[in-house]
C-alpha cells in the first residue's frame, strides 16, 4: 500500500494519475498482474513510443515497477503494479502521529498448524512438507511464505505509546490466501482477525492462486503451488472495525482497551468459527505480488 502522509509528498503520484491513458495501464495491470510493453500497446492501440512516455511516468511516482525479461524478440520490459492500495491523509498534523513497523511473516510468536501446511524461506523450504514441527524451527523467523490447513499464526505488535498518548487507529496490512494442496482458486476460506483474544471479524479469501507466477517469487518456487494472494487492509478506531474500508464489527479500540503498557497480539486463524475452512497462506516481502511482510500502523494522539 502506498501510504501518501501529506498532500505536497503526493504531487508526483497525482501528476502519474493526471492522464487517462495512465489510469487504463493501470487498470490492464491490475487485470492481468504483468504486463510487457507490447501487450499494453497493443490493448491500448497505441505505439510503443506513445506508451513508454506513460510507463516512464508511471514508475517514477512509484505507482509500478519494471523488471526485464528474454523472450522469444530478446530482452523485454515487464510491468506490474508496485501496490495495490493507495491511502491518502488530507490532515497533515494528524499524520505526524504515527509510527510504522514491517514484522517477517515467520516472525510469529504462537501457532497451531494442520497440514497441509509448510513453510519457506527464500531460498529454501524450512524442513518438510507437511510437518508441523518445523514450524518451531529457528530458521522459520526468515520465512517468507506460510500454508496451513488450519490453526493460526500470532505475532506481538510492538507498542511504543507514551504514557500521553492514546491509540487512535491501528492498521494491519498483509497479502493472505487460502491453502489447497496444489492451488485452487475456487477454495473459499474463512480467516478471523484477533486482537489480544477480541474477535475483530473475518474475510473469506476466494481462493489459493495459482494461474500466474507470483510477481516476487524465488526462480526455484515449483509452478504447481500457491503463488500469490490479495492484499487486505484491517484498521480498527472508534468506528469499528474495517476490511478494505468495510465495516467487519463493531469492535473498537475502546473495547480492546489498549494503554502504554498493553501488550498487542494480532492472530490470524482458521479454526472453528471458520465454516469456510480451506486454510490460510501469508505472504512475505520474498513471495506473492506486494513487496511487503506484516505491515502495522499506529496512529496516536498526544494529551498534552
């Protein structure tokens, strides 16, 4: 997600935005994940020329990233969309209370797992398929992807709230799937968000996709697995709690109670409430489409 935290810091993304040739590149990468040059000339009708001034423009606000490839007519220029979500605070003063933490996905500080289920560092995978004990292992803090079945992963979101100061949003941000042996993209699953034990709400993942390669994958990652999934906002305030901007309950900050000396378990969890239960994959910065682990945010107000 790219967080834009006042309006003179977005000018070059609201310039990139300003055309609506740009708009129709971007909405053809979000449909088919990557694109190369000519395929989005040809989609457009339009010359490569006239579209390299636009992807020029597009990269530079950082909107989309530009790897190379070789094909068949030699070294090609593949685009996709850096983010999928784009967050913009018209109330500069307010964003300046905030602070920003990424966790490695195998940073967890609990779990439960029932194969399927797996781990993976970017280089390897951790142990073997299957088998829940490597989910103990030490080398699982550098896992980059994780698959289970069913049970759950909890991480501790570091609290750097001063004695005055009050929790005014926390936001979490990661890139989930459900879990088949194999991918499934018709697999619904439902995952329950948890803050310090208080149910937040769910979201059922579609499915486990595979149809293409995930944008960040490792070359040695098997083309038969689980390559990507959908990146989801939760934030929780004194409204409630929110999905992608909709409402999952009516859970507040109030009602979890949090201070400066709270302690913050966010778990993730496909367990009994889950009727939709197909399982659960977290992707981290090494795997999936969004260059990014566990990303939490912590807005604050100062009383004085």
């Amino acid at each position: 997600m790219l967080y834009i935290k006042d309006l003179r810091s977005g000018i070059n993304i609201f310039k990139a935005l300003g055309s609506e040739i740009r708009i129709e590149i971007l909405e053809l990468l979000a449909k088919h994940q990557s694109l190369n040059l000519n395929d989005i000339a040809n989609k457009l009708n339009l010359t490569n020329g006239a579209i390299t001034m636009h992807i020029k423009k597009l990269e530079e606000s950082g909107l989309i990233e530009i790897t190379t490839a070789v094909g068949k007519h030699g070294i090609q220029k593949i685009c996709f969309l850096n983010e999928e979500k784009l967050m913009v605070d018209l109330r500069s003063k307010e964003i300046e209370n905030l602070y920003e933490v990424e966790i490695k996905v195998g940073h967890y500080s609990n779990y439960h797992a029932v194969p399927t289920c797996g781990l993976a560092t970017k280089d390897s995978i951790v142990g073997d398929f299957d088998d829940p004990r490597y989910f103990a292992d030490p080398q699982r803090i550098d896992a980059q992807i994780i698959w289970l079945s069913e049970g759950f992963l909890e991480y501790k979101i570091p609290n750097y709230i001063k004695s005055n100061q009050t929790f005014r949003e926390i936001q979490f941000s990661m890139e989930l799937g459900s879990e088949a042996p194999g991918y499934n993209e018709n697999y619904p699953s439902d995952i329950y968000f948890y803050v310090n034990g208080i149910e937040l709400g769910s979201w059922t993942s579609p499915g486990d996709f595979g149809d293409v390669r995930g944008s960040f994958n490792p070359d040695w990652w098997p083309p038969h697995l689980n390559q990507y999934g959908m990146l989801k906002l939760i934030r929780i305030n004194e409204d409630g709690s929110f999905i992608d901007g909709c409402r999952i309950s009516d859970i507040t900050l109030a009602d979890i109670a949090l201070d400066h000396k709270s302690e913050i378990n966010l778990r993730l969890e496909v367990g009994e409430k889950s009727r939709n239960k197909k399982g659960m994959t977290i992707f981290g910065r090494h795997f999936g489409n969004y260059n990014q682990d566990l990303l939490v945010r912590v807005l604050y107000t100062d009383q004085g």
